[in-house]
C-alpha cells in the first residue's frame, strides 16, 4: 500500500466527539444542591430519612418539632423532585385509621454509588 492509501485510511480524531448522556433518573450532586435548597428543611429530612430509613409524616413532624402540614408539603415536594419515593402503609382498625399512613424514604436509586 502506498502512503496515501494509509493516510486516507486512518481517522481523523479531531472531529470525532464522543457524547455520553447522563441517565434521566440519576441526580448530579450539583443538581442534588440546587433540588435541597429549595426548602430549608429538605436537609432535616433527608438526615432523618437517613438515619431512620423510612417513616410516616407524622413521625417526621414529632423528629423536626413541626406541623404535619408543613412537613407533608415539603415531602411531596421531595417526592415530586425524586429525591424521595413513598409506599401506603396497612389501615390499623384498632387505632380508628381511615387513610393508611404514607412512609417515606430515600430514592437510593438516584444514587448509584450510594447503594
């Protein structure tokens, strides 16, 4: 082969761009910042759900001294935004419950090296 056979052979590197998308379902920790700042206490409760792994509203409201309302609305919010993910729990007859409780916990999915 000649040199010019060769040369037309090779790639050229300069205009090859590899693109690699991040995953839709992962939260890069600046947008993990930008997602806990919106309310004071998202990091209150990320803590707690850390620590705790999953609870209901109304234990989370006993833990941060606030209203169940408040905490409610900032937890959907967290939910909402992905950080969190929730489950239904069992109606218990004996304690008169009409809804069954909400649980909370963390979306370890988001994170893969936190798994």
């Amino acid at each position: 082969m000649s040199k010019d056979n060769n040369d037309s052979n090779k790639l050229n590197l300069k205009n090859i761009t590899i693109k690699q998308e991040t995953p839709k379902d992962i939260i890069l920790e600046e947008n993990w910042s930008k997602l806990m700042d919106k309310h004071e206490l998202r990091y209150e409760l990320w803590s707690i759900l850390k620590l705790f792994n999953e609870l209901n509203v109304t234990e989370i409201s006993h833990l941060v001294k606030q209203s169940k309302s408040t905490v409610s609305r900032v937890l959907i919010g967290m939910e909402n935004d992905r950080l969190l993910i929730s489950r239904r729990g069992r109606k218990k007859p004996e304690d008169g419950e009409k809804i069954p409780p909400k649980y909370y916990r963390i979306n370890v999915d988001l994170f893969p090296g936190n798994k």
